[in-house]
C-alpha cells in the first residue's frame, strides 16, 4: 500500500482528497497545510509520494517542492493545483518537475500516478 501527504490549505479539499484516497487504498500519513508544513511532515514521516497543491499562503507548493527535493531528490511529488498560468508552467519546467494534476481532481488518474 503506497503512502502519501495530502497538502492544502483548503480544510475540506484536504480531507475530501484524503478520504477518498483511503478509499481507493491509499494510506494518508499526515496532512499539511502549506509547503513549510509539507517539509516538515515529508521529514517526519517520509512517505512514498506527496500531493501537494500549489497556491497557499505564506508557504506556497514551488517552496514545498524545493525544500522537499533538497531532502530528498528522489521524492515523488505530485502538483494538484487548477493554476494553469504561464508563469506555473514555466516555473515547474524550470524546476525540472513533470508531475501535474489539474482540478478538478480524476480521482482514478491521480491514484494510478501514485501507484507508478
């Protein structure tokens, strides 16, 4: 069974995901709440793949993903977000960082991405 970190400053979209990732079999090690969060958890708990989003407060998911890569480069992070700007995409690209779902969220799509 594959482990994650749900992160998302949205209260009910982090426990809506995290539940149905339950569902589905996937196992929900923690939940953060920005990407400062998000290190400190993945540090913690190291789990097999992080779902992070990107537009937070304070700590954003580009800030979760750095920090996260510079503990690990070999982390699998997974970006959910529904920015879909210009200056994401080449950011994400810049940071070498393929691994995008758009929401709305296909629930199936993201869990087979976990399971790769």
């Amino acid at each position: 069974m594959k482990s994650v970190i749900v992160v998302d400053d949205d209260d009910d979209s982090r426990d809506a995901l995290s539940d149905i990732l339950e569902f589905k079999g996937i196992n929900v090690l923690a939940k953060a709440i920005n990407g400062y969060d998000a290190v400190e958890k993945f540090s913690k708990y190291a789990p097999d793949v992080v779902l992070m989003d990107m537009m937070m407060p304070k700590y954003d998911g580009f800030y979760g993903l750095e920090h996260i890569k510079n503990i690990d480069p070999n982390a699998k992070i997974i970006i959910i977000t529904a920015d879909q700007t210009e200056e994401t995409r080449i950011k994400l690209k810049q940071m070498h960082h393929e691994l995008v779902v758009l929401k709305p969220i296909d629930t199936d799509k993201l869990v087979k991405m976990i399971n790769e």
